[in-house]
C-alpha cells in the first residue's frame, strides 16, 4: 500500500473536486491549474519514489492507476506535442499518474518537473490490466471520451489507460457533460493545449535562449509569423508562394506599429528564399519599416529517424518563434503551424487563430486562378484534430451531438486532410 496514492482513495490535493479554496487562499497569485498541477508534481515524485523503493512485492490490483502515452518518434512535434498533451489531461481529470512510454531524449530538449519516464516503473505493470483510449488512428474510444465517465468502475477496471495516437484526439473531452465543471474551475478558458504545453512542454533553457535572443534582435512592435510547408502530400495540389504574400500583406493593412518584423519558417531552403524574396518584392512599395527576418536553418538535411527536414533543435526554435509572433499564417494540413499557435505564452494574446493558407487546383495556365477561398481566420490558437472528421463520420448520432455542444467543433474539424 502506498502512502499518499492507492487505487481506492483519490488524493485530495490533486483531485480538483476538493482542491480545496483553503489552499488557494495561500496562493493567491496561482491559477487553479497551477496549484493543481504543482500538486501532480509534488504527489507524482512521492508516488513513483515510493513505488521504486518499495521492497515488497507489487499486487497488481494495488498499484496506482497510471495513464501512458505512447507518442510515435517517427512524427514532427505537429503530431508529438498534441498527444502528449491529450494524455496529460487524461491523467489529471481522471487522478492517475501520468507516463510516456519510448520518449528516450525528451530531457534533451524540454524541462521535466516530474519522472513520466515509464520504462523505470513498466515492469511492475506487466501483469496489470489494461485499456487503449486511443490505439493508432482508426482505434478510438470516441463515444467514451465525449460523453462518458472516465472514471467509471468499468474504465476503473483498467490499470493501465494507454494513448497511442497522432492527433490532439482528447478534444471531444472539452464537450463531456460530466468534466464541465472541471474545465470551469481549471482551465476556463478552454485553452487546453495552450495550458497544459505551458508546463509540460517547457524548452529547456539553452533552447529558449536560443528563441529569446534572436527575437530580442529580430523582432519588432508588431510580428507576424508565416509557416510555409511545401513537402506534404497535397493531392496534386499547390499554395503558390505569392498566396502567402498577399496573405502577410493584407494582415498588414491598417497596422499602426512603427516597426513590423515578418518572421519566416518553411520545410525547406527554396521554399523559404522564394518566399522571402516574394515578401520584399510585395512590401517595398509599401513601408520600407517593415523587415524579413528568419533563422537560416539548413532545412536539407533529414532526420535520419523521422525523416523530417531540419533537426528537432531547430524545429523547436523556429516553432517557439512563431509562437511568440502576433499573428500567424500558416499551412494548410500541417500541425506544425497549428501548434505553434496553441503553443504560446500567455502573454502572447492572439486575440483569434492563425490565418490559413489553402491549397489550389494545379493548373499549370494561370496558378492564380481560384475558385474557392485560399486563405481564412481560424477562430481559435488551439491545434486542430484531424480525427474529428472520423468522428462526424463513424460515430453514433448522440456522441456525434454532444461533440458538437463545443462551440469550436468546427475548427477542429475544418483545419486537417480527411483521413
Ligand atoms: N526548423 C523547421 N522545421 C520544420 C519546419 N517545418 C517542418 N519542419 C520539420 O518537419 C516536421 C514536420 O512534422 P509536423 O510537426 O508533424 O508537421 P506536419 O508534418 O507539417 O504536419 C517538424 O516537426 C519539423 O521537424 C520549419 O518551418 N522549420
Ligand atoms: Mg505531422
């Protein structure tokens, strides 16, 4: 039996239902979120120090409740960040302990307040039982997750939640009657990927540095970034590179700022000089305090793991630059671009999403002649869930209405490839 965490008895502090008033008395400065989640830091150390030290044997019908994410490392940080963040969440509305399975260079790249390595503690499960809330893209418990009790005897039944998936899959959580009050009390604004990549998707300093300072002489009273990805499989379709400029260009109008940085990031080096060298063309009629700035990353070398172009050093650079930056454009069916959005400080206040850039029809006659609209405003910085059009589609009808309570149930849905 552990001490402060054991299968029957949620612990106090970390369940949000009694996070109790008393305690924000104290910290009057932090937001509910933050208690809560100091309080998941301080009771995971204990718990898993506990379990490791224990010398008695482990029952597996005593050992804590864990959920653990399983994120591929052949993905970007588009489709890593997401789910992580998805199975964070699980494990504080449901009061378990929180891992990541197969994540061996995270500490590389990210600050770690708390152990979720689960490879020390996953022998002690072997014998556990076990449930996937997501098991790979066609897998999901979707009629669960929207408008079930995650902690009902029967999911309760499972020791282990796994989550294996690609996409920010946890959405239809924000639409479950039974967490409203949850959400309410902790993160009200319903920026649930912005928050909880705030603290669990910290850069570790020499990163962040590395951002800070090339913003610091880079960037101006006003930013705006633009993502372009070139390299995605788009259906025979394109986004001309001029689309981005009018784009920026129209952002522009009316901005009172005395100085404006562009801040450019693209998958590859042709992809960006065209883009910038579009960007000067397009805005030396207009004000010559207007700059085109961007880190020279040498986008031609490949992750030999992933086979993303870059290395992940830079990625993270490039993706935290943009989301320090105003206003966004970005692609179209990348994650890239969507998470960098939801991915911001918060006082970075966008007051709405990104703008997104569409892909055209190639036709090789005249590559501006669109019929249809090439560039929106998404309503919201949160990533989208390309999985959401799987859930419209397969879904029974009452699961298919209560995702659709959640006000941005469109976006997370307008904002991927079908898949
Ligand atoms: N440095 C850098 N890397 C990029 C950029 N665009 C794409 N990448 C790399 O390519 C990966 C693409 O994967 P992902 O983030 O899932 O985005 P998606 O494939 O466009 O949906 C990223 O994680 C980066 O490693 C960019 O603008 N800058
Ligand atoms: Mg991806």
């Amino acid at each position: 039996m552990f001490s402060a965490y054991n299968n029957k008895q949620p612990i106090s502090e970390i369940n949000p239902k009694n996070a109790t008033d008393d305690f924000k008395e104290k910290h009057p400065a932090k937001t509910n979120f933050e208690i809560l989640y100091d309080d998941y830091v301080k009771k995971h150390n204990q718990v898993v120090a506990e379990l490791l030290n224990s010398t008695s044997r482990h029952d597996s019908t005593s050992l804590p409740k864990v959920v653990v994410v399983k994120p591929s490392m052949r993905t970007g940080y588009g489709n890593r960040f997401p789910i992580l963040t998805c199975g964070f969440l699980y494990s504080l509305v449901t009061d378990r302990l929180f891992f990541i399975d197969g994540y061996q260079n995270f500490e590389d790249y990210f600050e770690k307040d708390f152990n979720h390595d689960w490879e020390p503690v996953a022998k002690l499960y072997e014998n556990s039982t076990a449930k996937y809330l997501h098991n790979g893209n066609g897998n999901n418990e979707f009629a669960l997750i929207t408008r079930g009790d995650l902690s009902s005897a029967e999911v309760n039944s499972s020791t282990i939640l796994y989550v294996k998936s690609w996409d920010y899959a946890c959405t239809p959580l924000t639409s479950n009657p039974h967490y409203q009050e949850w959400f309410t009390k902790m993160i009200p604004d319903y920026k649930v990927f912005a928050t909880i990549s705030s603290k669990l998707l910290r850069l570790r300093e020499n990163i962040d540095e590395q951002a800070k300072n090339f913003a610091s002489s880079n960037f101006s009273d006003y930013n705006m970034g633009v993502h372009l990805r070139t390299k995605k499989s788009t259906k025979k379709m394109v986004i001309p590179v001029e689309h981005y400029c009018q784009a920026v260009r129209m952002i522009l109008l009316g901005k009172k700022e005395n100085s404006v940085s562009i801040f450019v990031a693209a998958d590859t080096n042709q992809g960006r000089d065209n883009l910038v060298d579009c960007l000067h063309h397009f805005l030396s009629h207009n004000d010559n305090s207007v700059k085109v700035v961007y880190v020279d990353n040498n986008m031609s070398v490949k992750n030999p793991l992933t086979h993303n172009p870059g290395n992940e050093k830079n990625a993270l650079v490039d993706m935290k630059l943009l989301s320090l930056c105003d206003d966004l454009v970005i692609t179209y069916g990348s994650s890239f671009g969507f998470v960098a959005a939801g991915w911001s400080d918060r006082e970075v206040s966008r007051p709405c999403g990104p703008f997104v850039l569409m892909p055209i029809t190639n036709s090789t006659q005249d590559l501006t002649a669109v019929d249809k609209v090439w560039v929106w405003g998404a309503s919201s910085n949160e990533p989208c869930m390309y999985l959401s059009k799987s859930l419209l589609r397969k879904e029974d009808a009452e699961t298919v209405k209560t995702f659709k309570n959640n006000p941005l149930w469109m976006h997370y849905s307008q904002c991927h490839w079908p898949v």
